[in-house]
C-alpha cells in the first residue's frame, strides 16, 4: 500500500504545487487508517476479556456417568469439546451436599468455613438445624465469591445455591431454603424479586410447587428460565444455579436407572436455556461457563451393625454412636478412662476389623487431614473417632447379636462416602472464555474452582485453600 503511494506521487504534476506536500497529505491519511485497521483486527482477534462466569451445580453428577455413551447431555459434551474436561474431581468428606457446596463456592475445606454437614447438632446445647435456613454469614466463616464479586463492585447472582440464605453480597438471590416438611420454601426469596420474575413472564411458583414430587426435573427448567432472564435482563457478572433433581432421582432409583439418565438430560436442557440466554445477551464471547458437581454416588447392598463390638469390649455407657451408613462416630463419654477402657476401645476396633466391617478408621489425629476439626474444637462435630466401612457395606447401630454382614431388604443409592473413592468424584467441565479448547485434564479437587474463577474475573480471595487451575485456562486470557 505504501509503495503503491509513492509510485502514485510520483505520477503527479510539478505543477499541481509540492507534490511532495500532496503525497504526504495522502499518506498520513493512509496510514491513519491502516492504523485503525490493525487496531480492529487486533480487537477481533484477541480473545475476549472473561468478564461473566456461569456457575452450574448439578447435583450428584459423578464424573464417571459422563463415561456412559447413553447419558444424552449435548450442551454438556458441547461444552466439553470447545473447552476443558478434567477426568474427575474430588469432593469433601463427609461428602454431601452442603459441605461440598460451601467449599466450592469458598476455596477451603468444612474444618475452615464451617458447613460440616447437611444436618448439623450441637452437642452442648442439642439445636438441631439444617445450615442452608441460617443466615449465610451465621453458618459460613469466611468470604465466599459473592463477598469478592461484591466488593469489586460486580453484580452477583444464585438460583437455589446452598448456604446463601439473606446473603448481602447477592444482587438477585433466590436462596436454597427448606419449609417445616423440608419443601423449597418461597417465602425465603425476597419479595420484590419474585414479583419481577412473575412480571417477566416467568413460572417460578412451578419451581417451589414441584419440588420433591415426579415433577421436579421439569421444576429445575424453571429454575432455570429464571435464571436465564436475568442473564438477558441484568447480565450478572457471576451467577451461581444449583441443579437439584438429579440427586433425588438417583437416591430413588440409583445412578445406573434410566430414569437417572432421563434426569440429567433435563438438566443438560437446563444448561442449553442458560447457553442460550448468555447469547441473546450478546455476552457470549466474555462468558465462562463452570458445570460442577458436589459428589458422586454408589449402591450399598449390604448392612451390619457395629454395636455388638462395643458391647463385648465392655464400654456400654462409656462411648456413644452416632450416625450410620457410611460414617460412624464414636464420641467417648466423660465415664469414658483411658486407662481402663483405652485396651477395650482398641480390642472393640479390632473386632470389626476381623469382621470385615472396618475398612477406615479415621483417628482424631486424622481429622485436619481430612478436613474437619478435631471433637474438642468444635461443638458440631459429633465423636473423636470415625468408622468407614467398605463402599458396598452400610453400618448400623443398632443392638444386632452378631457382626456378620448381611443383604438388605432394599439397596440404598448414596453418597457420603469417603471422597478419595472413585464413585464420589464429582464431574467439573470449564468451558467458554479465557479457558483452553478441547483438552482433557486430570484428576483434581473442587477447592480449585473457587480461586479458579477468582482468576478469571479478576476477584481477590486470599482466605482459599486450593490452587487456580492454571492448566486449563489460556495463557493470553
């Protein structure tokens, strides 16, 4: 383009005045827009600055399912093969719901924020409380991505996340909250929000009116239509959706049920409503999307109870049971001798062992290890020890004659069980902007993802314990 220039002023006519003037008139207005040319092409062809984050939760989706050529999910392989796929995730101990829900948001572990189980008991004074209907800044201990988005001066959403109950750092908020039967309870969302969603169009009484019946998968397509009008209509910075049907139905029909796979194809649909959303928002290409799961899930088919080791050992009034299933706690009372009953609790333990029943014992030594405090440092925590029996064994404490393992009545389908297994990792896709395309990561933990979007959106979060997860991310985000 220059030299064309140049051979062009030469052509010119002396007389036509400097023609040298004329020649360079011409290429500072050429260069001007060959300037603004490269600038525009630059613009288009950098990657986009990430400046949203979608956060989907669907519960219990165990990263192994994803494996299973049946389970239709398009959004979610379409998501996949434009971004990342780590092979699995791995959850919290005990790992349920809330506790892993909290430390995705959080970065850190139960033992730091506090959320120690779906059902949480003071020993000292017996209040019993589900940590979802308290006040979020009563129940977690340290700032969560709401209270970073926030203070960055970022609009913040949720849609049924756990723990999130009159969160001040959550613009538009529809809370995860239970009524006395342990139903969504819309009395929890704040009422001028609820009217605008009604006003916008959108069924969310179909939400809270199908929770726990057949009808909840079709309920979370609510859920979601919600959320996607705010999308559309504010454009959250960091909106955060908690899919619920999918652990429902597995704990009903179990994980390989076909109707467990019908389930996650509704919440792949749900997914496709928040893709579809983003785009008619025009915030496509500054959008990152996060599918995330809180815990896998496995069939025990059998069942034995541990209390006969106890009893034979002598300590009847000296150690107390607590809960079931895949965790037992042993809290030794205040008759409880060391000196005396010490021998007995170890031949009680070694009992179970030779039955087959003990596949862990977690001691209090191993509490911080695995993310949880110690008994005398926190009134929640229920007992100084922990059993864990085989994955396809649940314990009971009931005062059956024998240690013998024997079939149950009904299989359960479950979670809880230790997070180092295979069948409670969680599933976690990143895809969308500022992230690699189609690579395949491996195993990792899920309290990466909080420090990971705090990357992506610039956010400061200094109280988490995991580790951007650099390896999918672009390095020219």
């Amino acid at each position: 383009m220059v030299s064309f220039i140049f051979v062009f002023c030469g052509r010119l006519p002396r007389r036509s005045g400097s023609r040298y003037a004329a020649c360079g008139h011409i290429l500072k207005k050429t260069m001007r827009s060959l300037r603004f040319a490269l600038l525009l092409f630059a613009a288009l062809s950098a990657p986009a600055a990430v400046r949203h984050v979608v956060l989907v939760s669907v519960d219990g989706l165990a990263a192994y399912q994803l494996l299973d050529d049946r389970l239709e999910v398009p959004n979610i392989r379409e998501l996949i093969s434009e971004g990342a796929w780590f092979v699995s995730s791995q959850t919290v101990f005990p790992s349920v719901t809330h506790p892993s829900h909290t430390t995705i948001l959080t970065g850190v572990m139960p033992r730091t924020h506090g959320v120690l189980s779906n059902n949480m008991v003071n020993r000292r004074t017996g209040e019993r409380f589900h940590p979802t209907n308290k006040k979020r800044t009563e129940v977690v201990h340290v700032p969560t991505l709401f209270d970073a988005a926030k203070r960055a001066g970022l609009v913040t959403a949720a849609f049924y996340w756990p723990e999130t109950r009159g969160d001040p750092s959550i613009d538009y908020n529809l809370p995860e909250v239970f009524d006395a039967e342990h139903r969504a309870d819309v009395r929890a969302v704040p009422a001028a929000f609820l009217e605008e969603l009604r006003r916008g169009g959108i069924g969310i009484d179909y939400f809270f009116r199908w929770y726990g019946t057949p009808r909840r998968t079709a309920g979370d397509a609510f859920l979601a239509e919600a959320a996607a009008y705010v999308i559309r209509r504010h454009q959250p910075d960091l909106l955060a959706i908690h899919l619920v049907s999918t652990d429902a139905t597995q704990h009903r029909w179990g994980p390989s049920h076909y109707l467990t796979r019908a389930a996650f194809t509704d919440a792949d649909f749900a997914i496709g409503l928040l893709r579809k959303a983003v785009r008619e928002a025009g915030i496509e290409n500054e959008t990152a999307f996060f599918i995330v799961a809180d815990h896998g899930f496995h069939t025990a088919t059998r069942e034995a109870s541990v209390a006969p080791a106890f009893r034979r050992a002598g300590l009847a009034g000296r150690i107390r049971l607590h809960g079931g299933g895949w965790m037992v706690w042993v809290e030794l009372t205040e008759k409880f001798d060391p000196a005396t009953d010490r021998p007995r609790l170890e031949a009680a333990f070694a009992s179970l062992r030779n039955a087959g029943l003990l596949h862990r014992l977690i001691t209090p030594d191993e509490m911080h290890a695995i993310g949880l405090p110690r008994y005398e440092e926190n009134d929640f925590v229920p007992g100084h020890y922990i059993l864990v029996p085989d994955i396809d064994t649940y314990l009971t404490t009931g005062p059956a004659g024998s240690l013998e393992r024997r079939p149950m009545a009904r299989p359960v389908h479950s979670h809880g069980y230790l997070p180092s297994h295979p069948r409670m990792f969680p599933a976690l896709v990143i895809s969308g902007a500022g992230v690699k395309r189609g690579v395949v990561l491996p195993h990792t933990h899920n309290r990466n993802i909080a420090p990971t979007i705090a990357r992506l959106l610039g956010l400061k979060l200094p109280s988490a314990e995991g580790v951007v997860l650099e390896e999918a991310l672009r390095e020219d985000r």
